[in-house]
C-alpha cells in the first residue's frame, strides 16, 4: 500500500511540476488574468443578481463573456485610439516643422521621406504609387521576423488572459471547494476565505482607483483647457485623463509618465514660434496636475483601497520592488504575494505553531 502512495505521489508531483513549468513560462499571461478574476469578479456576481437579466436566464458563460468583453474590449480600444491620435498627431507636428530634414544619416529608413501621407485610404494608394512608402516597406521587410515574433507573442498572451480569467469566472467555486476537501479542522478554509477577501478588495481597490483618477484627470484636463489659450491647450483632454489613471498604476513614476509628457508635447510648438510668455500656462497645468491629480488622490484615495489587512507601506514596497525584480507584471503579481504571505501569518501560522485562536 505504501508503495502504491509513493508512486502515485511521483506521478502527482511530476503533473505538478510539468504544470508549474508551463505556466512558469507564461507567468505574465496568468498573473494579469488573476488581477483582472479579482478586479471583475464582483460585477460578474452583480449581473447574477439582476433581476432583468435573471428572468431570460442568462447563463454562468454569457455572465463571463459579458463581463470581460465590458473590461478587455474597452481597454484595447483605448489602446488603439492612442496608437492613432499619435500618429496623426507626430504626421502633423512633422508637417508643421521641419523635423525630417534634421534627422542624421545614419537613419537610413528615413531617406526618401519628405513628407507623410494622408491616412486615408486613398491618401495611401496614392503615397504607394509615388512611391513614398518604400522607405516604410523597406524597413517593415527587414525587420519581418521581429514585429512579426512581437505581435504572434502579444496576441498569444492576450488569448491565455483572456480564456484564463473567463474560466476562473465560471470555476472559480469549483476550484474553490475542491481545495477545501482536504481541509480536516477549517484552517485551510479560514485561510483561503482570509486570503480571497483580502485579495479581492486590494486588486478591486486598485481598479476603482485607477476608474476615480481617470475622471478626475479628465475633469481636470478639460477645465484646463477651458481657461488656456488655444495655442497650449491640451491635446484630447479626455483621452489624456483615461490614460492617466492606467498609468496610476506603474509605481513611482506612475501618473507621470502622462502628464509630464504632455506638457512637454505642448511646449514644443510655443517654444519653436518664440511664445515663450504662454509658457505660464503649461507651468501652471503642470503644477495642477502634480497636485490636483496625482498627490491629493494618492494620498485620500490610496488608505482606503489598499484592503483590511495588507499594510499601506508594504504594499507601496510591492508595487515599487516587483516590476524592478519581476519585470512588468511584478507590478501585479508582487501584491499578491504580500497578500497571500500577510494573510498566512496572520490566520494559519498561529494556529499551526500552537498559539491560541483570536
């Protein structure tokens, strides 16, 4: 009998550890799918609850797919409209200024390029046969391989988020109860149910933070421009905004990355037309968003979206030390190590050396 335990024991822990190897390589993919479980699982449960959509029965699967479609799709959108918004407006500031014509020659996919074609379909075709693009093709051909491994890796890893996270959705219970089938004196469940609460209301925190800092910006942004000349205003205020609060969650630069750039983006044309007196104005904007936008938030805000048991600083030492260790997706799955760890000191340990429940 103690043979047939060992045996299938090795077997098991290969399973598991041919498992852990596997999602060890795709580490990036499953930890953003578990900070999206936890950021969506409560609406999920919401629309469960409505009783429009209770009385057409609407299933578990449909429950899912809506609730990741409202939180995938609006953020690839997002994406994409910056991605466009910045290439019309790097095509007219281009235009504007003669930018090409001091690049140096050691760019040499540049050569040939006096000007950017409309992005129009027609604006293309006729670029393609003027023969405009060929610097384009040229550089697009040599570097095939490349963009080609980026983007066949982008869209396998947001594939594993995406069918992570649904069913995480709809067997998150299920995996739930199943691991606490080996629970013998309600430890693992006081721990587990400890540590999902705590994990929900950290990762929740950090979505609803980064939805309130995206409106203020926005609301900040467009009174600005509200009161700015024409010339330093800023560009798509609400875009800038929405940007702004997914960028809250980068530690230490953070919000940053938003606004300074901005104001650098719209210093740039009053600096090269000598209207150096409306300079005031982006000195101004700069001063409200470091203030108005990112400090006073950060500081009202952070306390209570930082969960019950998870201490406010180490978990700022979290999200500051897991990108720089882990890489990008440190700054989603080092929280939740704390969490776990914090959680386990605080409920099992005790119990497990002996010392008297609280």
């Amino acid at each position: 009998m103690n043979e047939k335990r060992v045996v299938v024991a090795a077997f098991g822990i290969g399973v598991a550890a041919i498992i852990g190897y596997l999602i060890s390589r795709f580490i990036a993919a499953f930890t953003i799918a578990v900070f999206l479980y936890y950021s969506s699982r409560g609406f999920y449960h919401k629309l469960s609850r409505v009783q429009l959509l209770n009385r057409f029965g609407m299933p578990r699967q449909l429950r899912a797919l809506t609730t990741i479609s409202l939180l995938v799709v609006p953020f690839v959108l997002l994406i994409s409209y910056t991605i466009v918004l910045l290439v019309f407006e790097v095509r007219n500031f281009v235009q504007t200024y003669p930018v090409i014509e001091s690049v140096p020659d050691s760019v040499a996919w540049f050569e040939g390029v006096n000007e950017l074609p409309a992005l129009t379909f027609n604006g293309l075709i006729s670029a393609y046969q003027a023969g405009q693009l060929e610097p384009f093709i040229q550089f697009g051909v040599d570097h095939a391989s490349f963009a080609t491994s980026l983007v066949s890796g982008l869209l396998l890893n947001l594939f594993i988020i995406a069918v992570v996270t649904y069913y995480l959705l709809i067997e998150g219970s299920t995996f739930r109860a199943w691991l606490l089938r080996f629970d013998d004196d309600d430890l693992a469940r006081e721990f587990f149910e400890a540590a999902d609460d705590e994990l929900e209301a950290v990762l929740f925190g950090n979505l609803l933070n980064v939805i309130v800092i995206s409106l203020i910006g926005a609301i900040v942004f467009m009174g600005y421009n509200a009161v700015a000349p024409s010339a330093v205003e800023v560009p798509y205020p609400v875009l800038s905004g929405a940007l702004t609060g997914i960028a809250s969650l980068i530690p230490v630069i953070g919000m940053k990355i938003v606004y300074v750039p901005l104001t650098l983006f719209a210093a740039v044309p009053v600096v090269l037309d000598g209207q150096y007196p409306l300079l005031a104005y982006l000195v101004g904007f700069l001063l409200l968003a470091v203030v108005v936008v990112d400090t006073i938030p950060d500081i009202v805000l952070r306390p209570y979206l930082s969960g019950d048991r998870t201490h406010v600083g180490l978990l700022m030492l979290a999200y500051i030390f897991g990108p720089v260790v882990l890489g990008f997706y440190g700054l989603f799955f080092a929280p939740m190590v704390l969490v776990i760890a914090l959680t386990f000191a605080d409920t099992a340990l005790p119990r497990l050396l002996g010392a008297d429940p609280r």
